[in-house]
C-alpha cells in the first residue's frame, strides 16, 4: 500500500521546496530543452519566416491512461494537430498541469514521459509551463493545457469558403478508435477488446500531403463530435450537401462491435489521429497515394463528396442503396474523452 510520499500532496503546489523537487526532479529533466532549461517567466522564441498560427486546449479525459496513449499524448497531439491542420508547421508548445493532491508520483512520471516522447515524435518542444496543485475533488486526478505555436506554410490556403460542389473528402484511416478505447476503459464499462486510441500528430502526414502539390482547400482533425459533428459544420459553411458513402467509411471489425455494445454511432464519436482532408476531384488520388505512404494513412480513403442541394444536409448512401440523414451529436455521447 502506498503512503503519501508516493503521492501528490498540497505542499507540492505551495512553491517553496517541495515545489521545487517536483519540478526539479520530475518534470523539468524530463522535457528538457534550450528554451523551457532556463525556467524564466516567459520563452524567448527565434522570429518565424511565416504568418504565426496560434492555438490552445485543454484536456480532462478519464482514465488519465487508455489503450494507445494518455492525457500527456493527447495533449500534445490534440495541440500539433490544431495547428498541423491549418497548414501550419507546429514549433512550440506550453504546458499547464493542474494536479490534484493523492496523484500517485508514478503515474505523473509516466505521463510527463509520455509527453516528452510526443513532443519528440511531433518535432515540436515544450518551451515554457506551469504547475499547480490542488485539493482533492472529483478524482479526475490531472488536467492539462496547452498552447502551441506554428509557422504556416506558403501556400496553404485551409478556408471551407473555397470549397465547391464535387469536392472529394478524404479521411487517413479507421475511426471512432479514440472514444471507443476510451469508454472501454472506464471504471464499470471495461470489457475485453482489443481497440487502441487512434491518438498521434498528424504533422507528417499533413507534410505529405501538402507536398503533392494538390489544392487542399480543407482540412479539419475530427475529434469531439466525430465525422458527423466535422461534416454538419461543413454543410453550414459551405451551404451544400455531403454525401458519403457506408461502405467507403473506413471501420475496423472490432470498433464496430464495440459501438454496436455501446449504442453509438461511430460516425458521432471522437478520434485523435483521424482528419478529413477536402480536394478538388481531379487531385484526390495523388493525394491518396500521399496518405496510403504514410503510416498513418495507410486505411485513407475517398469516403463522399459536395454536391448542390436544395436542402443542404449530411446523406449516407448505405450498402443496400437506401439514404439516411447523418445528424450532428446533440450533446457529447462520451464525456470527458479528449
């Protein structure tokens, strides 16, 4: 049985020593870089060639881990994908964890770790932070946010008002894996699967993507809200009608028996690897070929198109042929999942 000092405690918030050590000997050295070592009130950044892009998230999901990642990955993730999908190239990020006091210190290890080794794999650092901690309450047990700086690429021009009727929609691979492995692994709703979170930066295939040449007149990361949530907007911005074929929709056997178990729709349920990717018919190939390269493409497929209508809305064109209406998610199906 651990004790408290396996554990986060109010005193690790109070900056004085305790606050130091926490730091010193467990985040600080796990992130390290030339601009977050030098611990000053704000990072000094080199200029940009390019216009700046500029997000930030924050993230309360339950269970801090899941299969496939945890909150410190789908932080960094959720973060470099904002910006990935702008056309921008991720540089920096902030950090801010908000740590609840009786956190087992082992657990924050692994998540500061984890972490460091996204940031890793995005190419990006973390160049500045903070920490707090405070009282037990809801045993969430960590949230996270972050902010996060990119240099836009030459070129890009990501601006649904671009888009036109017989405009292809591409998305890299097999969704709902995120939400899906998440609610599997809740406290009073596990059961044996083998699905994994999708969660990964984006920012390599995006290069890939933007490498082709193509005229990518759109691209968004669908995460809370799914695909269907992605698409509603769309219709509401460009005033024309989707449609997407069942069959197209790339879904593993396995997230389909889970979001058949859960009653979900798994157009509806949030993914953190998976983007819908808008071009003009004449380029989406070469863009596919781009995708299916990658290893996070390699399931990409063209899933519909735009087309005119009278009443603009979201059509599925099931197996058999028949038609139904894909609705945006009226509140959030899977709460606290990103």
């Amino acid at each position: 049985m651990s004790d408290t000092r396996d554990r986060i405690v109010l005193a690790h918030g109070g900056g004085g020593e305790m606050t130091r050590r926490l730091l010193a000997e467990r985040i600080i050295p796990r992130l390290a870089n030339d601009l977050l070592s030098p611990l000053a009130d704000s990072a000094v950044l080199a200029p940009l060639k390019g216009s700046i892009c500029f997000t930030t998230d924050a993230f309360v999901v339950q269970p801090l881990e899941f299969p496939g990642g945890d909150i410190g990955r789908l932080a960094v993730c959720g973060t470099v994908n904002d910006l990935a999908v702008m056309g921008a190239v991720p540089k920096v990020l902030s950090l801010a964890l908000v740590i609840e006091e009786g956190l087992l210190l082992s657990t924050l290890d692994r998540i500061i770790d984890s972490i460091a080794a996204t940031a890793r794999e995005a190419n990006v650092v973390i160049g500045t932070g903070d920490t707090k901690v405070v009282e037990r309450r809801g045993g969430d047990g960590l949230t996270i946010t972050t902010a996060g700086i990119g240099e836009l690429r030459e070129g890009a021009r990501i601006d649904a008002r671009r888009i036109s009727a017989g405009d292809v929609l591409i998305v890299n691979g097999g969704i709902a894996e995120h939400g899906l492995a998440v609610m599997s692994a809740r406290e009073g709703l596990a059961f044996d699967t083998d699905l994994c979170s999708d969660v990964a930066p984006l920012t390599g295939l995006l290069n890939a993507i933007f490498e082709t040449g193509a005229d990518v007149r759109f691209v968004r990361d669908a995460t809370r809200g799914g695909v269907a949530g992605l698409l509603a907007d769309l219709v509401d911005d460009t005033g024309l009608a989707i449609e997407i074929r069942e069959e197209a929709v790339p879904l593993s056997p396995v997230a389909h028996h889970t979001a058949e178990v859960l009653g979900l729709d798994p157009l509806t349920v949030a993914n953190e690897g998976k983007c819908v990717v808008v071009v003009p018919e004449r380029e989406a190939e070469r863009v596919l070929v781009a995708c299916k390269a990658h290893p996070l493409g390699r399931q990409a497929a063209i899933i519909g198109r735009l087309v005119e209508s009278d009443a603009p809305c979201v059509e599925l064109v099931t197996g058999a042929g028949g038609r139904r209406v894909v609705q945006r998610p009226y509140g959030e199906d899977l709460p606290r999942i990103c």
